[in-house]
C-alpha cells in the first residue's frame, strides 16, 4: 500500500468505528500514520487509554466529544483538533446523531498496525463467537504488543432526559 490517495480498505474495530489507513507508517519510515475514522453516531467511550506515540485527532465532518483523565469533557467541530501527548490518558465519543468524521495523525507510526491486526483478528474471531474471553485476552496481546495501556475505567456519560 503507497500513501495518498483513497488509502486502504476500511477495517473493523471492537468499538465499532470504520477506520482506514491513508498514509501508512512503512510509506514514512515509521515517522507518521494518517488514520481516517468514522465515529458512528451516540457511540460509548473507551476507556481511558495511554501509550507512546503522539496523537492529533482533527475533526473533518461532525463533532466529537474528547476528554483527558482527571479533566472535563469538551467538543471539538469540525475544523477543530486537540493533540495528545505520549502517556497522557484520553477517551472520545461521539454523543451527535451523525457519524463523525475524524483524520488521525499519529507520530511514530505503529497504529497503523495495530488496526490491520485487530481487523484481521476480529475477522478470524467475531465478537459474536461461542467465547468472548478468547477474544477479549486476544485483543489485550495485541494492546501490550502496540504499547496501547487501559489505565481506568471510561468515563460517565450524563444521560440527559427530555421533559414532557
């Protein structure tokens, strides 16, 4: 795969966001990846996860809810980006009724990788299969193998109600 253009294929993820590769890290020697995601609409967020790499999440098209570990939750809209430093723990969602279009860059590249592998194992073992557990200790391999560190549980999401 060369980058530019339309990139890869869309890949699968346990969260259930679309992704695709547009520039892979072996098209820069590893310096940086660009990741296209979607974010399907109402979405839950991840837990709060850290690791390595620098992270700058740009929002394309929709909004997209983003928050720090210890920090409040903001939006960001399109044309609007927040970079994550190495380590430091972060979650997002999408809490909008449209999907929302996100452009990852991610330097050093390795998530990249980390999506084609958790894609082909999640064609290999769908959430669905007879047990979830093998799947579940599979994906954590693959987090430690691309230094991808759960470090507390996902945030609480206020439900607001509509008055009648």
């Amino acid at each position: 795969m060369k980058g530019g253009g339309n990139g890869g294929p869309w890949l699968d993820t346990l969260m259930g966001q679309n992704v695709r590769v547009k520039t892979p890290g072996s098209a820069t020697e590893e310096r940086v990846t660009v990741i296209e995601c979607v974010e399907p609409p109402h979405s839950p967020p991840p837990v709060f996860t850290r690791h390595a790499f620098i992270e700058m999440f740009l929002v394309v098209k929709g909004g997209l809810t983003f928050q720090f570990l210890h920090e409040s939750a903001f939006v960001l809209e399109a044309g609007q980006m927040v970079t994550v430093p190495g380590w430091k723990p972060h979650s997002f969602w999408n809490d909008t009724d449209d999907p929302a279009h996100i452009m990852l860059i991610c330097t050093p590249a390795g998530l990249d990788r980390f999506f084609e592998a958790s894609d082909r194992l999640l064609k290999r073992m769908p959430q669905d299969a007879p047990d979830p557990d093998e799947l579940k200790a599979e994906m954590a391999r693959l987090r430690e193998e691309f230094g991808l560190e759960h470090v507390a549980p996902a945030p609480v999401i206020a439900v607001q109600r509509v008055e009648e």
